[in-house]
C-alpha cells in the first residue's frame, strides 16, 4: 500500500493509478488529463522538449481507469484524433486562446482547442456554453511547469458543476486540478507516477492551501 502525502484536504499519492484507485473509498467525481493515446511530443524549446507522455501509445490506461471507476461522474480531457469513451454523454471544447497551437502549417487554422468528455452522472449548475474559453500559459518562463499544464481557472469551472465534495484526479500531472479544489475549499485526491511532477504538484497544493488559510484567519 503506498502511503500518501497529506496536505490539508489534499490525499496525494505517488504512484500507479490502475494500482491505487482499488484502495480508495468513495469519490464524487473525476476531473482528469489521461494520456490521449497520440503518443505526443511537443514544446519547442522547453525543458521537456521530445520528451512523451507515459502510456500515450494508445487509450488503454484512460479506458481502464474509467473502467476501474465505474459509475463515478468524470470529466476526461482528450483529443479529436482517437475515439472518446464509450459512455461518453457530451463534448465539451476547452478554446484555449489565439496564443495556443502550432499544428499543420499547411491549414489556415490553429489547433488551439482540446475536448473535454462528460461521462456519467452527478453534475448540477447553471447551463452554460459548451465551448469554455480559458487561456493557456504558453511558455515555460511564464509558469508552465508541465507539457499539457491547464488554466486553474478552467479546472475550477469545471469542479463546480461537479456535486460530491471529493474530487479525484488519476493522472495528477503538476497538481492544477488539486489547487483549484483546494481553492474552492472541496477535498481531493490525486495520483501521479512520474516523481518529477509529483513533487511540483505537492508543492502547488501547499501553496494553495496556505493562501486559503491566510485567506479563512
């Protein structure tokens, strides 16, 4: 049994998560960035420039994460090249901003956007766009500690029209699912294999959590 690191409301766990997830009690729901199955490398000039995603080969950890989850509401972030989950119920689009997106120079379109899947049931709230508009931080110097690091301002639109007061996050990357539930003051708990990201995403919490406690004294 790995033993995790807590951090206020936060359960964190060094590890992976087809091996951790059968030991967790109940959860309210999954907001998550899996491995898309492209086998992706990208980030031109960044410190992990060439460098691949674990597991991106294919969808297989994604699909068996979902599998492992059962009837638990998520929120899946993925790509328009593979097919979504089967028990997908709505596509939602992340337009990430005019900054992001190189792609096929050829096409006089940027690939500035992901989609997000919407599986299951137990999320409430007001009924809003489909297309959630957040920028990217596009450059390591401005802050960008992970290849595929997302707004925490979309991740907390996201958790809040999730109901449940836990959220998980299988494939915590560099912990922005984890600082905007601590943020919003819901508990959470995430997963990570890769130690590098681990200890970034530990450290992000923290800072979240301390930042709400100065805030709440």
């Amino acid at each position: 049994m790995v033993e995790p690191v807590m951090i206020g409301n936060a359960t964190l766990y060094l590890g992976d998560c087809l091996d951790i997830l059968p030991t967790l009690g109940k959860v309210g729901a999954v907001v998550t960035d899996p491995p898309y199955g492209i086998s992706h490398s990208s980030n031109h000039g960044a410190s992990w420039a060439g460098t691949q995603i674990a597991n991106d080969h294919d969808t297989s950890v994604r699909d068996a994460m979902l599998e492992a989850l059962q009837d638990i509401p998520a929120l899946v972030f993925g790509s328009w090249k593979v097919p979504h989950p089967e028990s997908t119920k709505m596509v939602l689009i992340w337009d990430k901003g005019e900054a992001a997106g190189m792609g096929d120079l050829s096409i006089p379109w940027k690939p500035n956007h992901e989609e997000i899947y919407v599986i299951g049931k137990g999320f409430s709230g007001r009924r809003n766009s489909a297309v959630l508009r957040h920028n990217i931080t596009t450059w390591e110097s401005a802050g960008r500690c992970h290849p595929h690091q997302k707004p925490v301002s979309l991740m907390s639109d996201l958790i809040k029209k999730c109901d449940g007061d836990t959220i998980l996050d299988p494939f915590m990357g560099s912990g922005t699912t984890g600082v905007a539930a601590v943020q919003m003051g819901r508990r959470f708990i995430g997963i990570e294999r890769e130690p590098k990201y681990f200890d970034i995403a530990c450290k992000r919490i923290e800072d979240a959590q301390k930042q709400g406690d100065l805030f709440i004294s």
